[in-house]
C-alpha cells in the first residue's frame, strides 16, 4: 500500500504540471505594483491557491474524511493545514492572523466542505495581502529560524515551499480516489480541441 501511494505521489508530482487555469495567469497578467522578489514570489502563491482552491472544489464532500493510512492527513486537514500555516507563518513578515484565530486546532476544526474551501480561499486572500503589504527593505531582515537563522526572504520562500509540498499530496490522494486535477481536465479538453480542429484542417474537402 504504502509503495503503491509513493508511486503515486511521484507520478502525480510529474504530471501536475499542465497548463494554468486561464483565469488565473500573473505569468502574463502581472502583478500590478509589486515588482521584484516580491512579484515572483506573489505569481507562485497565486497560483498554488487557484489550484488548492479548484482541487477542493473538485474532492466530493463525502471524501474530505478520507486519508490514505491512519497516520497521515485527510484531505480536510491538508486543506486546513495549509490553510494555517497562510495566516501563521505571514505573521512573521509583518501580517497577523485574524484576533483569535486557533492555529493550533485549526487544522482539525472541520470536515464540511464548504467552510474547508472558504478557509483555503480566505487563507490565500490573507497571503497576497501580507507579501503585498511587505516592503522590500526587509526582504534581507534576519530573524530566528528553527534553531539557526533566515531572512524575511527566505520566509517567503519556505512558505511557498510548503504549499507546494502540500499541493503535490493532495493531487496525489485526488488520483488514488480517482479525480483528475481540474488543469489538468483543461489541458486535456483543450487538446481533444486543438486535435480535432486539426483534423478537420488536414481532411480534403469536397468539391461542389
């Protein structure tokens, strides 16, 4: 089982690269002022929330208590965790959480899919805004980073990083439950598409 799913994560992490959501493109859309590090840090986070977000869309409600083994994550509490770690690590760049927020639980607080999907778009809602709001002169601020030292850029970094991590998991429980990433679905309408188109081109048409 267990080589089976690590399998399947690899495969999933290969082939979970297809074309972006075509509303979602800062690649060619931009990132209408922020500029530098910032910019491309704010284009992969934008990004990775589209694509949390559709995916959970996706996952059928009566599936989010599912997890591949005991010990591991249930599609909820990946959501959820990720969704945390939004409001808990931004703080350390100067954006809190909201007042009261249970980081600690928070991650265990719901299965009902609705509130798991509204977490994830709040949560990434709340990360543009904190590497929005950052300024660049503390990009190379130093802080404390789990027994050594990082800078604020480096932050930025790592959680992006994490989501991916995270991103890379759920599209893997996603194909051993048997759903197909939504880019991935567009991808492959839109070469069914761009195939068809081309053999209707290729064939001879008749003459009147």
């Amino acid at each position: 089982m267990k080589v089976a799913f690590r399998a399947l994560c690899i495969a999933a992490l290969t082939l979970g690269t297809a074309n972006l959501h075509a509303q979602v493109n800062p690649y060619k859309d931009g990132t209408p002022g922020i500029t530098g590090y910032r910019s491309e840090i704010l284009a992969e986070v934008t990004i990775q929330g589209d694509k949390f977000v559709r995916l959970a869309e996706a996952i059928p409600a009566d599936k989010y208590t599912w997890r591949p083994a005991p010990d591991v994550r249930s599609f909820a509490e990946v959501f959820l965790h990720v969704s945390a770690a939004n409001y808990n690590i931004y703080k350390i760049v100067g954006t809190p959480p909201p007042q009261g927020f249970d980081v600690k639980n928070f991650e265990k607080s719901t299965t009902d899919k609705d509130k798991v999907v509204a977490a994830l778009k709040d949560s990434y809602a709340h990360a543009r805004q904190a590497i929005t709001a950052m300024p660049d002169a503390d990009l190379d601020k130093s802080l404390a980073w789990f027994g050594g030292k990082n800078t604020q850029r480096g932050v930025l970094l790592f959680i992006t990083r994490h989501g991916a991590e995270h991103l890379g998991q759920s599209i893997a429980y996603a194909r051993f439950i048997g759903v197909t990433p939504p880019w991935t679905e567009d991808a492959q309408k839109a070469a069914k598409e761009r195939d068809a188109r081309q053999k209707e081109e290729a064939t001879p048409k008749k003459q009147n």
